[in-house]
C-alpha cells in the first residue's frame, strides 16, 4: 500500500515543501526525536518492509509517498536539505504511526 503525506511549512498560509527527505523508521518506546535522527534507537524501515529502504518519495508537489509492504508501528522524521532532523511525527515519545502494508488488509487501531 501507498503512505502519502504532505509536507507544509509552519507559515500562514500553509503551503506544500519539496526538497526535504522524509523516513520511515521502525518505532521504539519512549525514544525521542534525538534518538531516531541519530538512529541510536531505531532503524529505517528496510527493502521488504518498505521500497526504497524507509526513504520517502518526493513528489514534487509537497506529497511524499512511500510504498508500504508490512504493517508496522513508525514514526515519521522529517530532514532539511543539510540532512537535520527537524520533526518527528508523531511528536510524542511513546507515540507511533501504524503504517499499513501489502500483507494484508485494513485492520483497526
């Protein structure tokens, strides 16, 4: 399955930013987002998890997409040009995203 998300920077009117990497990394309680920028605690999502190893697909339009193979519990980080770690979705340190794979279906929070 396809994750999209959509980058926009923090200024109003929110508009949609290109140019910026976006990973999927495996989640793990309590970690920080110092934690996942230095990969001190978790890992990208890997080939057969994700394609493209966890690595965000820039669109161009604002929209990244990342081909999903198994769900799993992430977080999403976000990087400037310069490859700094800016933000952590979701901010939170026990929280995660469940990405949901090819594997199999929907299945409920």
């Amino acid at each position: 399955m396809t994750d999209d998300r959509l980058l926009q920077d923090t200024t109003s009117p929110h508009t949609a930013i290109t140019g910026y990497t976006l990973e999927a990394h495996n989640w793990y309680d309590g970690a920080v987002l110092a934690d996942y920028a230095a990969n001190t605690y978790s890992t990208l999502l890997v080939e057969g998890e994700a394609a493209g190893g966890g690595i965000y697909t820039d669109n161009a339009d604002g929209t990244y997409s990342l081909d999903i193979q198994v769900t799993c519990k992430a977080v999403l980080i976000a990087k400037n040009a310069a490859g700094t770690a800016f933000y952590k979705k979701p901010v939170g340190a026990n929280l995660f995203l469940k990405l949901e794979g090819d594997n199999q279906g929907s299945i409920s929070p």
